[in-house]
C-alpha cells in the first residue's frame, strides 16, 4: 500500500528536496509551510502531481491531517542567521510548539517521526570533531540563542515523547548545507559569497577568515536524511561532510570558480559565531552505510551553475520583510 508522508516547511530548501526525494521513492507528500521563510517557486513543479499536496499552514498552531500518516519530517524553521535574528520569537515558537504539535500528530497517527536538529546544538564547540555525544557549548541567552535552544528543546521533547509516549523517532543533526533553492541573501557564507561575486561586488569574511566550516551538498544530505528515517536508530545522528575548510580558504575558492576579479573585505566576527564545524559521521558510515559523494568543486560547480541561470533581478534581491510575530 503506497505510504504518505508529511514534510513541514516543505516550500524551504531542504523541504523541497525532500519532496522531490520522496515522490520518486512513490509516497504520497503532504508539504506544509507557511511561507515567511519558504518558497512556493521552490515546489511548483510539483502541483501537477497527483500524489503531492501543499497545505498553507503554521505548524505552531494546531495540525489536522485526514487520513494516514507514515511519516512526518519536520523540517519547518528558520534556518540561517539573517532569517532568525529577525524573527527570534518565531524561531522559537516553531522549535517548541511547532515540534510538540508534530509530535502530537505523530502520536495520534502512529506515525514515524524525523525531526531537523542541526551542528548549532553544539555552539561554539571545544571538542572537535564534533560527536554526537559531545553536549555543546552554547550562550543560551547570545543573539543565535533563540535558534541553538530551539533546536536543543527540540531534541529533548522529541526524546520524551519516544521515551514516555512511545514515539517512533529520529533525529538528524544537519551541518552546512549547500546547492541550488538555497536563498542567495540568507546570510550564510556560500551564498553570500556567490551573490556578492554575481553582483561583481568584494567577498566579505567576518573575522579573519580562519573559521571553518564543512559543506555537504544537498543530494547527500537528502540521501542521509532518507536512510536515518528508514532505519531502526532512534538517537541524534550527524549527517555532513567532514572534508573542512577555512571560510578564507573557501572565498578564494568561489572567486576562482567565479574568476570574477573582486577583493576579499574583512569585518568584525558576529558574537557567538563558532570557530569549527566539522562532524564526526562515524555513525552514519557505520549504521547507515552513509557517505558524501560529491566533493565540493564539483557541488560548488553544480551551485553556481544554479545561480547563474537564475535572472539578474534575482542576484540583487533582498530578503524578505517578515511579519511582525508576538
């Protein structure tokens, strides 16, 4: 019997991927958003499809889907820094109320549940790589609090409901991410870099560029996410790529991709930004038979190829005005 799957922030970037990923596995997708960070361009392509539905909606307030649920993915937040220092209570809303009314659904449907943590749960780490078991160190009340303790409640309501409910769960810990339907003005440093090099304008590095970060590009992101939910492990899990590079080092490496003839700008490092990512997918490989395959020139390529494509109007556009949320 073919299986349905509910995906919150379904017209997002992740979102839409996975709506991709599983209609051509042959389920049925619910995506669900609400729209103040997603995109419906991002799903269009999609509404043809008699086995994909879109529904509008909040996540923050109550859920109701007629009919069975398999699944539920819970992928709806804000997801970068631009995004959530504008929208702060919302964030938090969506990482608390929003994942207890997943879980709520996912209780009463009997339906498996994949929640989206994120590598900001463990701030600006001392322990490096960064194992599933290391418990983070994160300013709680910092400006990037309200989404690092969003994620973190998230995890720890997700756990209560396995544990005293009974919910079949999981939960992936996502670290950077990257390839096309990303937002070219989210703030974040890839496609920060590849709008500024497309607008002919200098690459900005906060601090001195010896931050690091580790960039997974989205095909093998959705493939991990696919096995973790498909599989019998009900703790956090790393999914990522490990091959990690100093954000200087990665401006020089977009410049040349681009070979625009630009500088590299220099300015202060924003508070609370973490010194090192790079995940330790020791679990994934070993559970999941898990790992990246696309290196990073090659996603890198595939990126900018997306955003190249995209019309000029689109390189200059700012991001969206939010709406007030109390």
């Amino acid at each position: 019997m073919q299986k349905r799957v509910l995906i919150t922030g379904g017209a997002g970037f992740l979102g839409s991927h996975l709506c991709e990923r599983f209609l051509s596995e042959g389920y049925q997708v619910i995506a669900m958003d609400n729209l103040i960070t997603g995109d419906l361009k991002n799903i269009e392509h999609l509404f043809k499809l008699k086995d994909f539905e879109f529904y509008h909606h909040d996540v923050t307030k109550y859920i109701h889907i007629s009919g069975k649920l398999d699944y539920i993915l819970h992928f709806a937040s804000p997801a970068s820094p631009i995004d959530y220092l504008k929208i702060p209570i919302q964030t938090l809303k969506v990482g608390a109320m929003g994942t207890h009314n997943c879980l709520g659904l996912a209780k009463a449907k009997g339906a498996r549940i994949l929640v989206a943590s994120t590598s900001e749960v463990y701030g600006d780490p001392l322990v490096h790589p960064q194992t599933e078991e290391y418990w983070g160190n994160v300013n709680p009340v910092g400006p990037r609090g309200v989404y690092d303790e969003a994620k973190r409640y998230m995890e720890s309501i997700t756990m209560a409901y396995h544990t005293f409910h009974r919910v079949d769960t999981r939960i992936v810990r996502i670290f950077n991410t990257y390839g096309p339907r990303m937002r070219l003005n989210d703030g974040r440093a890839l496609p920060a870099f590849i709008g500024q090099a497309l607008r002919g304008e200098d690459l900005t590095v906060f601090g001195d560029g010896s931050q690091t970060r580790s960039f997974c590009y989205v095909d093998d992101l959705i493939e991990g996410i696919y096995r973790l939910l498909l599989s019998d492990y009900d703790l956090p899990m790393n999914i990522g790529n490990p091959s990690e590079i100093s954000l200087l080092d990665f401006a020089r490496e977009v410049l040349q991709l681009t070979g625009n003839d630009v500088k590299i700008v220099f300015k202060p490092l924003p508070a609370d930004d973490p010194k090192q990512r790079q995940p330790d997918i020791t679990k994934a490989m070993n559970i999941l038979g898990w790992q990246p395959m696309v290196g990073r020139k090659e996603g890198l390529e595939r990126t900018y190829a997306y955003f190249k494509s995209l019309p000029p109007e689109e390189w200059a556009k700012e991001p969206k005005e939010f709406v007030s949320v109390k």
